[in-house]
C-alpha cells in the first residue's frame, strides 16, 4: 500500500490535465473541425427553437457607445417587437479587435454579429475563411446599397460584410462665433487659412486642434492635405500603395503640415501632441478652438455640448491647395460580420438583412450623426448638417479611408509616423522614407 | 537521511487541485506558445512547422531591436531607483520618530494596491498638456506646459516614473518586513563601538537586509521586464508608439495586427526566458545566502 494508489493518482491527474489542456487547444488550433461541428450545431439550435418558439438570442459586439449606443439599442428594439422570436444582446466592446480576432481564433466564438469599422481586416477574414459570405443580404437589396462602401469589403464576387452605417470626414468644422468676433471669412484657401490661423493665434485663440494624442485623427488631416494637393487619384495611388510615401507630392502634403504646424496653426507644437480628440469638441464648442477637422459623427457631440448648426458652428470643405487637383470627401463605414461558425447564423443573418435596409437605417438618421449606406433612405429624413455632407458626398464623390484600406499592420504604423512627425515637423523627409519602408515590407505580403 | 519524508500520499491528493491547475493554465500553455515559437500561424489556419524561422526573423526586424532596446533602458532605470527609493522609505517608515508614519505606510502603499490600468489613467490626468495639475503648478516655475508622456523625447521617462510609483510600495514593504525582523541589538553594539551611521547601515544593516534585497530585485525585475499595461494605456490604448515599444507589447502587437501567432510566440518565449533566467540567478544567490545563514 502507498506506493501503488500514488502513481494512479498522479497518471490520473496527468491524464485528465492533458485531456483538459488539448481540450482548450483544441479550438485554436483546428479551426476547420471546429467550424464544421460547431456551425451544425448552431443550425440545428437555431431550427429547434424556431419551432418551440424560444427565443433565440442573437449577440452583436460593437463599438458605439454612449448617445450612438443608446440609439442603436433603441433601434434594435423596434426588430424585437416585430420578431418576437428574437432577443437581441448588445455587447459594447472598447477592444472591439482583439476580442473579435481573440473569439474567432478560439474557433468558436460567442457572438454572432460584429459591426466592424476596418474593411482591410474583413478582407483579410474573409480570405482566411472566418466569415460567412453576405451575398444573400447584399442580393435582397439589388442596387440599394452604396458600391463605394460594398466594393471594400469584396474579394472576388464574394461580400464579407454589409455596411450599415456611413460616415464622412467632410472637412473643417469652425466655430461661428470666433469668425465673427474677429470678422474672418471662413478659409477658402490655403493662404486664408494661414492669415486666419494668424489672427487667432495673436488673440490667443487656438487656430485648429488636432487630436494628435489619439494619432488616428492625423491621418484624416493628411488625407484631407493629400486630396488637395493631388486630388482623389493621388489618395487612392498611395492607399493603393502605386505611389510612393517619397513621391514629391506626397511630399509636398508633409511639407504643407509642416508649415502649419510650425506656424502655430495647431496650437503650442509641444502641447498639441497631447491633446485627446474627443477633449477638443467641447474647446471648439466654447470657441477656445476656432476650427476642427473631423468627421461627421462631431454633430452629435457639439450639439450635446449645448451649440447648435449653422447659428453656433459650421462646415468648410478643407482649403484649396492647388487648384487644377480635383475634390474629395474621404468615407467609410461600419459593416456587419458574421463569423463562419456564428451560435445562431440563420437569426443573424436575418437581422443583418434589417439592418442593411432602409427601415433600420432611417430610424438612426433621424437620430442624427448617421449617414446612411442605403440610398433608399430619402435626403428629407436627415438633419440639415448631415444632409449637407451627403449633398457634398454625392457632389465631389468619396474615396475610401487610406489607413483603413492599408493592410491591417501597416496602419497602426501610418498613425505612430504621422504622430511622430507632428512631434517633430522637421523630420518629415525621413519619416516619409520610413513609412515607404514599411509599406514596401506590408504590401509585398 | 529523511529529506524528503514530506513526500507522503496525502501530500499528493491535497496538491492535486493545484497540480491540475498549474498544468492545464500555466506548464501547458508555457509548452505550447514554445511550440507555436517554432510554426508560422495565423490564429485562423492551422499551424505550419518553420523551424528557427521565427528567430531568425527577429534578428533582422527593426521593431524587436527597438523593443529590446527600451526594455533593457527601462530595466537598467527602474531597478536601482526601485530599490534605492524601497530602502529609503523603509528606513524612515522604521523610524519611530518619524510623525504619521502609519499614514505614510499608508500613502507609499497605495501605488501598490491600485491597478496599472488605474495607475495610467491618474498619470494622464495629471500629465495632461491643458487641465493636468503637474503643468499647472511647473508654470508657476515659469515651465512651459508639455505633453510629457505624448512627447518622443520624454515619454519614456514617465513610463519609469509611473512604474516606480506603483511599484515602490512592494519594495517599501519587502525592506520594511526585513527592518523589523531584525535584531536591534547588532546595531547598538555596533554604535556603542563607535561606528558612525554610514557605517552601520554600509556593514550591519545592508548585509542583514540581503535576503530581502534579493526578493526586491528579483521582484522587481519580472515586472519591468514584461511591463505592457502602462505603456498601453499611456500611450491611449489604440496605437502605442514605436519608440516605446516593449517585448510584451511587441506579442500583443504581432498577433493583433499582424496575425502572426507564431512569431508573436517566439517573442514571447524569448520573453519568458529572459525573465526566468534572472530570477533564477537570483534565486541561486538567496538560496546560497540561506545555506550559508543556516551553515
């Protein structure tokens, strides 16, 4: 006696501990045996409690929250009513990427629709196998969808998501009254902009705010310069990454930022780099800031700060830098997904259907700061601001967002050079040269 | 003769929960992502076999020298100012002369108990260019406002900075436990022959203090070497900076954005490695001053 019960109870515990660990493994590893047992099985769910008339409750992980998040559980109420068979959860995830890639890696994930903003990464899921194709979805609408925003997210003649949502970085949002009180003409030229930039710098206005501290926001601003500078051709070559980050051009639109920056236009340099994107609306709303590059979803957020359209703030397409390039509004939106071995796949894709129609889609326009992918959506349901950059969205056309269209590493590195150029403007040679670097090394992959 | 009578049936039943624990979430995974160091996978395809290729890339990829780089300045900083500050606050938390002191245990520990998360977020607010209260009162001095931890040329400083104030108090605590363990009645003997207070702290307390040196350093260093949380959420949580990265952040870095699993493994490894080998050494060097105490 001793001996003997001992090494069972250690191969034992061995045993169950490998069984365990190879259990835990086994979904990250094999994602393809996963995903046909898993899929059957949530088909199979999904038609039981269809006939028992259980409820079957569809999870959506996404990213808005606060004002935008309450409108859109309020809209997802309204599916709920007509599809009693569904309860809908709602999941606000701040690390939106990483639990989706974190979940779909484990090859069973836990939701069964996400609403993501970065089409070069759904590509590239829809590539890896991860997403269930939304032809079907696409095909109920013929035609009624934006192309712009459905041909992002296309391999092929396959659709890996369905936008539900637009959104434009349209240009400068300014502040009424700092213009009037110093009687400045809003900029309609790079030159104007410089002379305003100037008169409110000597009044102790800050001209622009950035949003550097969040990086993302510099790369709207650089896209904006680049448009002017070399027109939608130019956007789309170095997004495309036909053009070089060297490229005089591209060069030219650094060289511009550069200028502005230096000059003061985006306020005291060494303090500008801290500054959060969304700390600068209520600064514009109260005029500490005079204009603000931003995009569309702004409107929500000033008019929450208590200031109003077109009394309070208004909107200036960015200033012409040179007048033969053609104009742009860079755009984009969020898409639904639905992950290849989604728990419920049929009730979602049901509801993604909604979602991309013009029901669902009218009532968030109606709660304002939402731009709308289905063009079924009448111009007479918008908000005066909002249809004004859909006006403008229709009249000088869209180009897709450069660092969301790069591949999906090379974007965080576009925002951390543009950042550390804004830290140091005189470095712009050599940050254009590294970012080429690192486009050569991402694209080739 | 007897040394391991402790090895007893029930010795092993009431450790099993803990055994299968350690297994499944710590010795399997450790085995694993050695393994995944060695393939090239994506989180979504199954695993291909590459043999060194994951090592043979780092040493040609500019962001892991960049890493390592920071890594090692962060640790060469934080660890003697980690100690010395322990000790410092030690010895003057141990004097009783010293007014408050049980509030100022208090206060030194609060770094401690917070997390790094929340430790972040107080270094933003008070670093913050407009409203933080650190640019405020460096105005006062006639310094113009910065955004520290924003500006390339300084931010580094402050992810020191935030990890010797959160991290202190561990120190603090280590040294203070290895004061009061101690027999007063050396150091009396040592002022009655006339040592001076350098001397009694160069010869008699430092060396009485070595066992808890040796937890302070070790201690120390597995949190430096794989600090993420702070840099991350200094940096705004969406894109940390390259000229801040870290190894640890590296991992998250190539798995999250570049799907490279595998390569974020190898990292990783190299990462656990690293750390093990340093606490090894010094966990040696306490084990031999035991042997030689006891001895």
């Amino acid at each position: 006696m001793g001996k003997k019960p001992l090494s069972i109870a250690m191969v034992f515990v061995l045993v169950l501990a490998v069984v365990a660990a190879g259990c835990i493994s086994g979904g990250g590893t094999s994602t393809t045996q996963t995903s046909t047992s898993s899929s059957g099985q949530a088909t199979t769910t999904s038609q039981t409690t269809t006939t028992s008339q259980k409820p079957v409750e569809v999870v959506i992980y996404g990213q808005w929250g606060g004002v935008e998040g309450q409108n859109f559980e309020s809209a997802l109420k309204v599916y709920e009513q007509e599809h009693p068979n569904v309860k809908i959860k709602y999941v606000v995830q701040s690390k939106l990427r990483d639990s989706v890639l974190t979940e779909l890696a484990t090859g069973s994930p836990s939701f069964d629709i996400a609403i993501l903003p970065w089409p070069a990464l759904i590509k590239e899921l829809g590539q890896k196998g991860q997403l269930e194709p939304m032809n079907s979805v696409v095909d109920a609408y013929n035609g009624e969808i934006q192309k712009d925003l459905l041909n992002m997210v296309t391999v092929g003649n396959t659709y890996y998501a369905v936008p539900i949502k637009a959104w434009a970085k349209p240009g400068i949002w300014y502040n009424v009254h700092d213009f009037e009180k110093y009687n400045l003409e809003p900029p309609k030229t790079l030159d104007q902009l410089k002379q305003d930039c100037k008169i409110f710098k000597e009044n102790g206005i800050q001209p622009m705010a950035s949003g550097a501290a969040d990086k993302w926001p510099l790369s709207d601003i650089f896209e904006a310069v680049l448009i002017r500078v070399g027109g939608p051709q130019l956007h789309n070559d170095l997004m495309l990454h036909k053009v070089k980050w060297t490229d005089p051009r591209v060069l030219e639109a650094f060289k511009i930022l550069r200028d502005l920056i230096k000059e003061g236009c985006y306020g005291n340099p060494q303090t500008a780099i801290g500054e959060k994107w969304e700390a600068q609306v209520p600064r514009l709303a109260n005029g500490q800031v005079a204009m603000y590059f931003m995009g569309n979803w702004i409107v929500l957020m000033l008019e929450k700060e208590g200031v109003k359209p077109g009394t309070d703030f208004g909107l200036i397409p960015f200033p012409v830098i040179n007048q033969s390039a053609k104009f742009a509004i860079v755009a984009g939106g969020d898409w639904v997904v639905i992950p290849k071995n989604a728990p419920h796949k049929e009730a979602a894709m049901e509801l993604a259907k909604w979602l991309a129609g013009p029901q669902y889609q009218e009532i968030m326009v109606k709660k304002k700061g939402y731009l709308a992918p289905n063009l079924k959506v009448p111009l007479s349901a918008y908000d005066p601001t909002d249809a004004k950059v859909v006006e403008w969205m229709k009249e000088y056309g869209i180009v897709p967002d450069l660092d969301d269209n790069a591949p999906p590493g090379f974007q965080p590195i576009i925002w951390n050079k543009l950042f550390e150029f804004w830290a140091n403007p005189d470095n712009y040679k050599q940050i254009a040269e590294q970012l080429e670097q690192y486009a050569e090394q991402y694209y080739k992959s | 003769m007897g040394g391991r009578r402790w090895l007893t049936k029930d010795f092993f039943i009431l450790m099993m929960p803990a055994f299968i624990l350690l297994l499944i979430f710590i010795i399997y995974p450790l085995f694993n992502t050695f393994y995944l160091g060695f393939t090239h996978w994506d989180g979504m395809t199954a695993p291909k076999f590459a043999g060194i290729a994951n090592y043979k890339e780092m040493i040609h990829d500019p962001l892991f020298w960049t890493s390592i780089k920071n890594n090692l300045f962060i640790f060469v900083v934080f660890l003697p100012l980690v100690t010395l500050i322990g000790l410092g606050f030690a010895v003057l938390l141990h004097n009783k002369a010293v007014f408050g002191r049980n509030v100022l245990r208090g206060l030194v520990m609060l770094g401690m108990v917070m997390p790094m998360t929340v430790v972040g977020i107080v270094w933003m607010l008070l670093l913050d260019p407009h409203a933080g209260i650190v640019n405020r009162i460096l105005e006062i001095f006639g310094v113009p406002p910065r955004a520290w931890i924003q500006d390339p040329s300084t931010a580094i400083y402050f992810v020191i900075i935030g990890s010797l104030w959160a991290w202190q108090g561990f120190a603090t605590t280590v040294f203070l436990a290895g004061l009061e363990g101690l027999d007063t009645e050396v150091l009396e003997a040592a002022w009655i022959d006339g040592a001076n207070a350098w001397q009694r702290f160069r010869y008699i307390l430092l060396p009485l203090l070595k066992p808890a040196l040796i937890v302070v350093v070790t201690m120390s260093a597995i949190y430096i070497l794989k600090v993420f949380d702070l840099i991350y959420v200094l940096s705004g949580g969406e894109s940390v900076p390259m000229y801040l990265f870290v190894l640890a952040y590296m991992v998250y870095y190539e798995i999250f954005y570049n799907f490279r699993w595998g390569y974020a493994a190898a990292i990783a490894t190299l990462l656990t490695v690293s750390v093990f080998v340093f606490s090894l050494g010094m966990l040696k060097k306490m084990i031999g001053e035991r042997g030689v105490e006891s001895g």
